[in-house]
C-alpha cells in the first residue's frame, strides 16, 4: 500500500522540522542533567553531555551536536 498524499504531506512537514526538534530535546536534556545534578535529593545523573560523566569525553568526540535526549538519575536514600 502506498501513502495517502495527507499522510505523505504529513510526513514531509514531520521530516523539514525534526533537526529542530531534536536540537531542542538535546538542549533540555542538558538543562535537566545539570539541574539534577545540582540538588541534593539526587545521588547521581548520567548523561554523557555533563563533563561529570566517565563518557563525557567520547560524548563530546562523537556527540559534537548534543548528547541526546535520554538521561536518568538516582535519587539518594532518605
């Protein structure tokens, strides 16, 4: 089956603004790494974009546009 022209249509505006988008969550994923890693409820963020990180450097090295917009912390006991 082939696309409808509105789902391609569709598809096509997805395509033209995704660099966009995907540099925005890059950009929020570091505000939020760094904002983590600032309290003190937090025990530990990963996210190769903080140089905190052991992958920090190879982030940096093949990452030059963002570290991506995964992370995830751990909150410390109590």
């Amino acid at each position: 089956p082939a696309l409808s022209p509105h789902s391609a249509f569709l598809l096509l505006q997805g395509v033209e603004t995704l660099s966009l988008r995907i540099e925005r969550h890059s950009a929020n994923a570091q505000a939020l790494a760094e904002w983590l890693e600032r309290r003190d409820e937090v025990a530990a963020v990963h996210y190769p974009g903080l140089p905190s990180n052991r992958w920090y450097e190879a982030g940096q090295r093949y990452l030059p546009r963002g570290a991506g917009a995964v992370l995830s912390f751990e909150l410390r006991d109590g």
